[in-house]
C-alpha cells in the first residue's frame, strides 16, 4: 500500500513539473467543440430539400490572391452561406526550409481572405510526388 502511494506521488510530481505548459482549452471551448460535431453529425442524415439546398464548391484557384475573380465567383455561387474550398496544390522537393514556405504560404492566403471578407477553413497539404 505504501509503495502505491509513493508511486502515485512520484507521478503527481513528474506531472506538476514536467507539463506545466500544457493548455488543455476553456471548458468554452470544449462545450463549443462538441456542439459543432453534435451539429454536423445531424446534417449528414438530412435530405436535401430546396429550402435547405446549400451548394459545396471545391475551387482550384492555386493561389487564391492570383485568381481573385474565381475566387469571387465562387463566393456568389455560394453566397457566403455555404462551403467554398480552394485548393492550391504544391509540388516541391522537401528541405529543411519547407516548413517555414509552407508557414508563409498560408499566413498570405489567410492574410488575403481576411482583407477581401472570404469565409474560409484554412489547411495546407504537400507531397513531394504527386502523380
């Protein structure tokens, strides 16, 4: 019984002073979280209806700030009411610099999209090979 103890104290300690940086978010933000995937679990078993019909546009602009008039085309179809994804497509070989282009990368997109008033998600994806 008492190694337990000593062992659970051990452990308490390696916790206290090991991960003092750790932040695990408002209960906010986790009661926020768990509504938005309670939402979207609903909205797969909704048919589509003419009332509730949003279009989803998959939008391959390259960079979205180069080809603004698509960009903006595609807001008008879905009338900022919908899902719009623009897909910018990288292909380079992997250096110890890629992850800061990368970075850069989508700090201008998001930078961009703030400006102009786009509603987006903001995920960037490469692969060294794409065929």
């Amino acid at each position: 019984m008492r190694n337990e103890k000593e062992v659970n104290y051990f452990k308490y300690l390696y916790n206290v002073w090991i991960f003092l940086d750790v932040n695990w978010g408002s209960s906010t933000q986790a009661q926020t979280y768990k509504t938005a995937l309670a939402s979207v679990h609903k909205l797969v078993n909704v048919d589509e209806h003419v009332k509730n019909y949003c279009p989803q546009v998959l939008v391959l602009t390259g960079k979205p700030q180069d080809r603004r008039p698509l960009v903006d085309l595609s807001k008008l179809i879905t009338k900022n009411n919908a899902l719009m994804v623009c897909g910018h497509v990288v292909q380079v070989n992997w250096s110890p610099h890629f992850p800061f282009a990368m970075r850069r990368i989508r700090l201008l997109v998001s930078g961009w999209t703030f400006c102009y008033s786009v509603s987006h998600f903001e995920s960037s994806e490469s692969h060294t090979y794409l065929v």
